[in-house]
C-alpha cells in the first residue's frame, strides 16, 4: 500500500517543481493525462509541428478527407496483469483511437524496443495476444519494425502501433462538436483498467478480482455509426479516465458537462478500492470504454445499440451539455460540485 500511496504524493510534489510558466525536466506526470501533459504538449510538440491536423487534437489526424491515421506507444507495468497485456492493449489502443474518429480501422504496424535479455517466451505470448485482437477487431498488421537495445536502456519492451482507417459513410465525428442540449454517454464500467494494473503491480488482493476492461471497441462504433452525424463526440478515456475526457471535450468544444453520479456505472470491486485508497475512479483509466456525445434526439437509440453489443451491455446514459464552460457532477446528496481535473497519472506506466 505503501507505494500506491507513494506514487500519489510523488505526482502532487512533482507539481510543485514547476518554474513560472515552464518545467525544467520531463516528469512522470507529462505522461500520463491531464494538465501536465496538455501543458507539454502545447508549448513544446504543437508549437514545432504546427499544422492543421495537429491543431485538431483529434485521436486520430483525418487525411484526404476520408483516411485516418494514429500513433500510440505502449510501456505498460506489468506487462501481463488480469485480463490483458501490453500486446492486447497494443493493438486495441490503436484500434480504438482510429475508432474514436467514426472510422473503421484496417491495417496496423508494429514496432518493438525489446531489452537485451528479454525472454523469447514472454515475447512469443505478446505476439501470439496481438495477433489475436487483431482477429478479433479483424485488421491486418502489414508492417513492423524491431530494436533491441542493450540491457538497462529500456525496460523489458515497449511497443508502438500505428493505424490507418477510412470513416463509415455519413460520419462527421469531432472533439469540436458538442453542442448544449447533447446527451453524453458511457459504454460501461469505469475505472476497470487503472485499478487492474495497480492491483497487479502492488500486488493488492480484493475479495473480487479486478480484471482490466480492454477490448477493441471496433465493432460497437460501427453499430453506432448507423446513425450518422448524430454521434457528435466519440473519445475514449484513456489515461487520465473520464474526467479528463470530460474537460478535453468542454474545452475544445467551448461547452459546459454536467454529470451524475447516480448514473456512473462503476464495480463496487472497483468503488471500494478507490473510497480505500483515496482515488477518484474518474480518473482512472479505461482501455475498453468510450464516451459518446449524440444528439438528445439519439440519445435513447444510441444506449439500445450500445445495450445489445458485448463491449456496451453495462452502458449507461450519465449526463449531459450545457453552455455553462464547466464540468460539474450532481452528487448524490442532492448537491453540485466541479469535477477535478487530473494533473498527471495517478500510476504511471499504465499503458
């Protein structure tokens, strides 16, 4: 318990080491979500390569009007926890991401900075678990690349996906476009994968296991799709978890956020590890989940279609958009409150 609770307040000290506007070393923290890592990337990736794709902040670069294109690294801890590895998330982060675009994502590359050392059996399951999402999301990985490095210069493996898709017909899916009057949506349950990770890696015992909800969200997307431009916002909340997602949303698309705790579909496994150990489950992160953004109108339908796919049974309608610039959550005391915004990961190396 000691180094959950260690990492925590190494991530609030590390806030502390800022220097007026700038940071003088990369931390942890510029990694994992929330403002630390909004701020790195402002001042130092998006002012360089600036350009229009760039500046859409979007999952996924949109090209040739049709064409996505994303990029994601994976450096999971451990690389096999309950319910996946870092080669599953591999493919399914990329998957989801050109998903997150209303596109249907098709090919795939890989490549793999192994350590010097690394046990060949351990890197025949990664591959062996890619090669099966892969099945599953039914997209092809056409091309890879291979470094080892010497002992000591990275630790164990990481991996790096890229993914090209093409949008399904009708799709006008933006960051930009909530609009107040939207419902807002969740595939599921929250928190699954960032708590998963942290019980493995601090070896933490629950009377109910935790297993990490990764999956390839492909296929619910694609039902989703059915209705066209109106699903506005598709994101999926990753590092940082929802409320991260929430305030990337309210700020790119200069609206306000009210949810309900009530509505926030969440294991009790998974509640009473956060009440225990001081975490908001907001903040978690999901590997399997998607935030949606549709038209009031829509809104009903969307849930049904979400309800009938295995990946959105546990789907939930959990708020909606006001004009208000805040994100904000009706408790279940009757009262309202802003909903924080994460700073960095709570645990870093969680994907």
């Amino acid at each position: 318990m000691h180094g959950v609770f260690g990492r925590v307040l190494c991530s609030v000290l590390q806030v502390w080491r800022i220097r007026g506007d700038l940071m003088e070393r990369v931390l942890l923290s510029h990694g994992g979500g929330g403002t630390m890592m909004e701020k790195l990337i402002e001042e130092v990736f998006a002012d360089a390569f600036d350009n229009e794709y760039i500046r859409a902040m979007e999952d996924a670069a949109l090209l040739f009007g049709n064409i996505t294109l994303t990029t994601d690294s994976f450096t999971v801890k451990p690389l096999f926890f309950p319910g996946g590895d870092i080669g599953k998330l591999a493919v399914c982060g990329t998957v989801n991401d050109a998903s997150m675009r209303g596109a249907k994502p098709l090919f795939l590359t890989a490549a793999f900075i192994i350590e010097e050392g690394f046990p060949v059996e351990d890197l025949k399951k990664i591959v062996k678990s890619m090669a099966e999402a892969a099945k599953e999301a039914g997209v092809k990985i056409v091309a890879g690349d291979t470094k080892v490095v010497e002992k000591g210069s990275v630790d164990r493996i990481f991996i790096n996906t890229s993914g090209i898709g093409v949008l399904y017909e009708g799709a006008n899916v933006s960051i930009k476009n909530a609009k107040p009057g939207d419902i807002v949506l969740i595939s599921g349950t929250i928190g699954d994968h960032g708590m998963a990770v942290m019980s493995a890696r601090e070896e933490l015992q629950f009377d109910t296991p935790i297993f990490s909800d990764v999956a390839p969200l492909n296929g619910l997307i694609e039902k989703l799709m059915t209705l066209g431009e109106a699903i506005k916002v598709l994101r999926d909340p990753t590092r940082g978890g929802v409320a991260e997602v929430l305030y990337e949303i309210s700020k790119m698309s200069g609206v306000g956020i009210k949810i309900y705790e009530e509505k926030l579909p969440v294991k009790e496994s998974v509640k009473s590890a956060c009440e225990f150990m001081g975490i908001d489950f907001l903040h978690l992160a999901n590997e399997g989940k998607v935030v949606v953004v549709v038209e009031r109108d829509y809104a009903e339908k969307a849930l049904e279609i979400m309800k009938s796919h295995e990946y959105g049974k546990d789907a939930e309608i959990i708020g909606e958009v006001n004009d208000s610039k805040l994100v904000t959550i009706n408790t279940i005391y009757g009262t309202s409150r802003i909903v924080d915004r994460p700073i960095g990961e709570l645990l870093p190396r969680i994907c």
